[in-house]
C-alpha cells in the first residue's frame, strides 16, 4: 500500500522534500557564447539525487530554447547507492548540504567540460555532446575543476592535489601528483575548517588562465588540537578525530604555491605571521593572481598581487576597521583593464568600489558582486540607510556602470535588473543572464534567462508545491526599526482573544530570517497553524542594512536578546499578542538565544526550545569567535558575559526557572554536543527544569523524514505542557 503525499503531514513532507526545494534548479553556469545554461536539478520534489543539465538557448528544431540532461547519476553508478567518503561528507556538512548525486560541479572556461564526483569517482561531461563518462583515477576524488582550456582537470585525493587528462586518448598526460603531502595532517588543494565553515571559501587551488599551473594551498593541521566525536548509539565504533580550532586555540598554517603541471613549485611569499587567513584568492585573464589575507582579529587586511613567476606578493591595497572587516562573495576581482573590485565600508555606507572609486553610495547597501563585464559590475544588494523606502527583506540585483559616466541608462550609472518585491539573485556571462526571483506571496523561485534584458526561456522547477501559504506580515518594529515577520493562525478572529506568542529568530550575525520570500517562513506557518502568534525578528547583527547596525554587536552577543524584547512589546500594540505566554525556539545561534532569554529574562520568556546551543564561547571556532568577541586570552570577561556557563556554572541566570527543551546532535562537529552536555550539568546543579533531546547520527543540520517530523511534534506538545496550553 503506498501513502498518497497529500495524506502526509507537512513536517514529513518539508522533511522529505528537504524544505520544498528538491526538484528546484540551482547552481548555474552560462558559456561565453550565451548558448548554454548549465545547472543540477533532481528529477521530482522527492527525488534527493540531482543531475547535469544543460538549456540550450536554440537547440530546439525551430531555434527555441531546449532543456536536455548531460548526466544523470543513477546511470554513471549503474543504479547503485551513492557513498560518500569522508572528505566529502565534510564538504557537504560546511556547505549545509543535504542532497544527493551531482550537488555541485565546476565548468572550463567555454562552459563545454564540466567536472564532478559521484562516489568519490571522478566523472566528466561534455556539455556540447551531452555525453557523460568516468576518468579512472585514485581517489576518492574531492573538488575536481577543468582547466580553463578543458585539457585537464585537478582534484584533490588522498591530501594530494593531482592532475589528468580530460580525454585520456588525446596527449594532455595521464594521472599523476602535482603535490603530495609531507606528513600526516597536511593537505594541498583542499579548505581547512575555518575557510569552509567561516570565510566562505570552500576551495583550495585556482586554475591559472594559461591552463598550465594552479595556485594551490597547503594545510597544515598538525598544530591544531583534536577533538572527539563519538557515537554514544555505536560504542564498537571509534570516535571520529576533528582538528577543530577553537577560540584562542592555535588555527592551521596555511600557504599558497605555484605548481606548474609537471610538478615544479614556487611558494607565494606574504607575512604570514601578520596575515595568517588566506580569505580569498582570484587568478583571471585581466592580471596577475590577487589574495585577500586577513589578521587573525580581523580588524586589518591587505589586497595582495603575486608575481607569477618569483612567488612573490606586491600590497595592492590595506584595509583597516576598528570593529572587524567582513569578507563578501565576488572580491577582490579586477575589470578587464586590471582595476581592482572591492566591497567596501566607506561613509557609514557598504559600497562598491572600483579601482579608488566608490561607485555606489548609502541608498545601496551591496552584498556581492555577481560578475565583472567590460562597461559595468552586476551586483546584489538591499536598501541601505539612506534609501527612500527601507524594502523589508528584499535583495535585488543592479548594474553597475564602471566608466565615468557610468554607461548605463539610470540614477548615476545604477540600473536594477530585478522586478517586483522578492529576493533576486543572478549568474552572469556576456549578454546572457539567469535571474531567479523568489516572492513572498508565491511558493518557490522563478528562474528566468535574459538576453540582453528580454526574457528568452525559463528553467522548469518540479519542486512540489507547499499545503500551506506563509501568509506572513512584513513590519518594522520599536525605536531601532528592528525587521520583523508577523505569522498568524488563518482562522484566528478578533473574538478570539490574544494568542500565546511564539518567537521563532536565528537572530544572529549572517543569518538574515527576515526576507521578502515564501519557503523561509513554512515552519513558522506551520507553528502558527498550532494556535500561536508567531514572530520573526532580525536584530543588531544582522546583514542587509547597514555595517554599524551588523558591527554593534561586538562584544555583546547577549545584547541582541534586547532587540528580541524590543520587537516582542512594540508589537504586542498591533497584533493579539498574549505577553503572559511567550516562548522562544532556535538553533544555532538561535539555540543560544533562546536559552538565554529563559535564563536571563524569565519576566519576558516563559519557555524555550533549544536547539544545537553554542553555551560557551570558548568552545566555538576561532574565526567566527574571535571576530565578534576577541580573544579569550586578552578578553575573558566578554567571554564570560556572553555564554551561558562558565567553569563556575550558569552565567546570569535569575529566577524563576523557565522550562527549557534542548535538542542536539551526537555527531555535530560545528556546535559539538559538549556544549549541551555543559548547559544541562549547570542547570540540574541549580536545580533548574528541563528536558534534553539527544540526536543520534545527526550533525549540525536538522534531520530528515520521521525524525524531523517527530522532532516539531515535540516540540509543540512541549510549548502546550510549558505555557499551560492543554
């Protein structure tokens, strides 16, 4: 007998369809010549394997737009089950990726090789062909990339980066090591840690545009300390060792060289010692390789051009910010004619900055920068500041004119690409750009493709459609103008009466929640559909508004709880709010606060479910830590200010005791089950209340199917126990 999905319950379906976003295309790639889109989509909205697919803008028998697969994984492993190795499943868990078959892949230079993995086996397709086929290489294969002329590819296997032939029967050369490690704990071609986790840099070597060596990192992991992960459910098996640098503890030793493809090597020459975070590289036609290295405080950094030929580096530009730097996706980059591209914190405004010029100002608070053409830079950004109207949760995307005048027909040399409230992104090359729009009042994201501006086709999405409607309310809220979602049970009226309250916040730095899309608010509709007023808040720390409003929370994580109160009594004045029945949930950072506000404002909070909590700092990594809080060496009292237990018990705790659920993860190596462990040894000396949901097998990220699904469950029959809801 099978289960029709309409007689399923929406958690298992949003388990299931991994938040409605299987069968959704993702991860585009256009070629040079504007006639093909590349991306991976699966073949349903259940369906957790994705394949390769091309769009080829006039492959159809009449010239029109054609979708045709390039690699279907299923037939690549002959129908057997996927198996990650070690290595890539630390690469999904960084990225936060749930699904299967081709996740990701990279492209040559013309869009018609791609490169990927299935089963730590490395695969190529030809994109023009629609052929697909292995390169019997070692393995298992990590992050494999062609060359830029499609000659070879180099993938990292067994902590060497190595190299072959695209077509093993034409002269590239076969297989062979470009860089071998030395010891055990050193690594060539692949991030450590804090680069994946933290900096936003997944990779570790860069194709030099002549296809004839890389930019290649070495780690050395030997100085950082180890800990243990153990699965308490299988004591026969060993504990997974992790090289985890926590806060003020040592991070790896990172380096660069130059390797050409016959083996020889130039190390790239920068003060390490001043600089030791490789945050970026960029290595492209229009000059010389560019690093972007950070201080270990994060509060300097220098633009660093290498001499490709002696190792070399130059400092092309030195940035420094009493708070910290952010680091942005898409620079540094330079423009055809070798000006440097930056984002920038300049006037109070984060700008787009070219070569010394800012080319934008407070009206644009710029996120990324999405590519680089010949007379202007495509870029994402939101409202800022001095914007006429703040545009709740919206991210569009601009172009940007890099000449004097600008060059492009708007508001000085600005034009926005994107329509409509919602959150846009896009992928550029040449005339062709793949724009995808998601809305808040529709489910799921538009795809489209323009050429020079007009749409010519559309990416077909097979993710399903959600049984419920976010239905949400988009506000500001007290004297700061704090962003907020307002969620409301649909058969709530006036004669009701005021509804028990529900604050449902990640509510910490990056982690934006309030956006002008649908599927970002499906749980907290589905909670508001169990008779709460649900609310979203994003506070000081938050992205998308300003660099003071994100860098006031230095030193003062607890200090973002205020925003939360704050959002909570100004809208208690416009919506049916019943202040004598609040309760907090999260995860992550979000964990963290909702332990907080049941611990340290019990007159506000009257229960929480906390999920995966960091409760102490010093036990969180070095680059995400360090940047908000200092070092713990040097700051030991902002360390203890801002964590819920110390060596001494709970910090900050007063009475009365509110009931607290705090779910974890055995097997998380990012928010390491310690710290719950530690919360739950202080609460039940203090003889506090509460109730603790360990998760066997799960990491960081939120479990699948019957799991995810229960775990709602929970968490709803615990709120009615807690706030006396029968």
């Amino acid at each position: 007998m099978t289960t029709s999905r309409d007689s399923l319950s929406f958690p298992r379906r949003y388990a299931r369809t991994q938040r409605f976003t299987l069968g959704a295309p993702r991860a585009f790639s256009v070629s040079p010549d504007g006639g093909r889109v590349v991306f991976v989509r699966s073949s349903s909205g259940t369906d957790r394997s994705h394949g390769l697919w091309v769009l080829d803008l006039a492959g159809g028998l009449d010239g029109a737009p054609v979708e045709r697969p390039a690699a279907d994984p299923r037939a690549l492993l002959a129908g057997a089950e996927e198996e990650l190795s070690a290595e890539e499943r630390a690469r999904r868990e960084r990225s936060r990726e749930g699904s299967g078959g081709i996740v990701g892949y990279a492209v040559d230079g013309a869009v018609e090789l791609a490169a990927f993995t299935l089963s730590g086996r490395l695969f190529v397709a030809e994109l023009r062909a629609g052929t697909a086929r292995e390169l019997p290489v070692p393995g298992p294969v990590v992050d494999p990339r062609p060359s830029p002329d499609g000659r070879y590819v180099a993938y990292a296997a067994g902590g060497a980066l190595r190299v072959t032939g695209a077509d093993p029967g034409r002269a590239a050369g076969g297989d062979r090591a470009l860089a071998e490690p030395e010891a055990e704990g050193v690594t060539y071609g692949l991030a450590e840690f804090a680069a994946s986790e933290e900096m936003g840099r997944s990779r570790g070597f860069w194709w030099a545009p002549t296809s004839d060596r890389l930019l290649v990192a070495r780690v050395d992991e030997r100085p950082v300390r180890r800990w243990w992960i153990a699965d308490p459910a299988h004591p026969e098996r060993e504990p997974h060792a992790v090289a985890y640098p926590a806060a003020g503890t040592p991070n790896a030793e990172v380096g660069l060289f130059l390797v050409d493809l016959d083996g020889a090597r130039t190390e790239v020459v920068w003060d390490r010692a001043a600089f030791p975070y490789l945050a970026r590289a960029h290595w492209s036609g229009d000059g010389a390789p560019l690093l972007l290295v950070q201080a270990r405080d994060q509060r300097t950094q220098a633009y660093l051009e290498v001499d490709a030929g002696s190792g070399a580096t130059r400092e092309v530009r030195r940035d420094e910010d009493p708070v910290w730097l952010e680091l942005f996706t898409g620079v540094p980059a330079r423009t055809p004619d070798g000006r440097l591209v930056r984002i920038a914190d300049e006037g109070g405004a984060r700008v787009l900055a070219v070569g010394e010029r800012a080319l934008t100002d407070g009206t644009l608070h710029v996120r990324a920068v999405l590519d680089v053409g010949a007379e202007d830079v495509l870029i994402s950004a939101s409202a800022g500041e001095a914007a006429e109207a703040p545009g709740i949760g919206e991210i569009h995307v601009y172009r940007v004119g890099t000449g004097e005048t600008g060059g492009i027909a708007g508001s000085g040399g600005i034009q926005r690409v994107s329509e409509g409230v919602g959150v846009h992104g896009a992928v550029r090359s040449g005339a062709v750009t793949v724009l995808s729009s998601a809305r808040p009042d529709v489910p799921g994201s538009a795809v489209r493709v323009l050429r020079d501006g007009k749409t010519v086709a559309e990416v077909a999405s097979y993710a399903q459609i959600p049984p419920l409607a976010a239905g949400v309310r988009l506000v500001e809220a007290g004297p700061r103008r704090i962003p907020c979602a307002v969620l409301l049970p649909s058969g709530w009226s006036e004669g009701d009466g005021p509804l028990p309250v529900l604050l449902d916040p990640y509510g910490g730095p990056h982690g934006q929640r309030v956006v002008a899309a649908h599927h970002p608010y499906l749980t907290s509709r589905w909670f508001a559909e169990q008779g709460f007023a649900v609310i979203v808040a994003d506070g000081r720390g938050m992205p998308g508004r300003s660099p003071a409003w994100e860098k006031s929370v230095s030193r003062d994580f607890a200090g973002t709880l205020d925003d939360q109160i704050e959002a909570l009594h100004a809208l208690a004045g416009r919506f049916p709010l019943d202040l004598e029945r609040v309760a907090i949930r999260g995860w992550s950072y979000g964990g963290y606060l909702a332990a907080l506000a049941a611990l340290r404002r019990p007159d506000v909070f009257h229960a929480a479910v906390v999920g995966a909590p960091v409760t102490d700092w010093r036990l969180y990594d070095t680059h995400y830590t360090e940047r908000y809080l200092g070092h713990p060496d040097e700051e030991p009292a902002v360390y203890a200010a801002n964590s819920l237990v110390t060596d001494e018990g709970l910090s900050g705790a007063v009475e009365p005791a509110r009931p607290m659920m705090i779910v974890h993860g055995l097997a998380d190596d990012n928010v390491v089950m310690a710290h719950t462990l530690r919360l739950s040894s202080a609460l039940l000396a203090a003889g506090r209340p509460h109730e603790v949901l360990p998760l066997s097998g799960v990491t960081h990220m939120t479990p699948q199917e019957q799991v995810a699904e229960n775990l709602l469950l929970l968490q709803v029959d615990f709120l009615r126990r807690a706030l006396g809801l029968g």
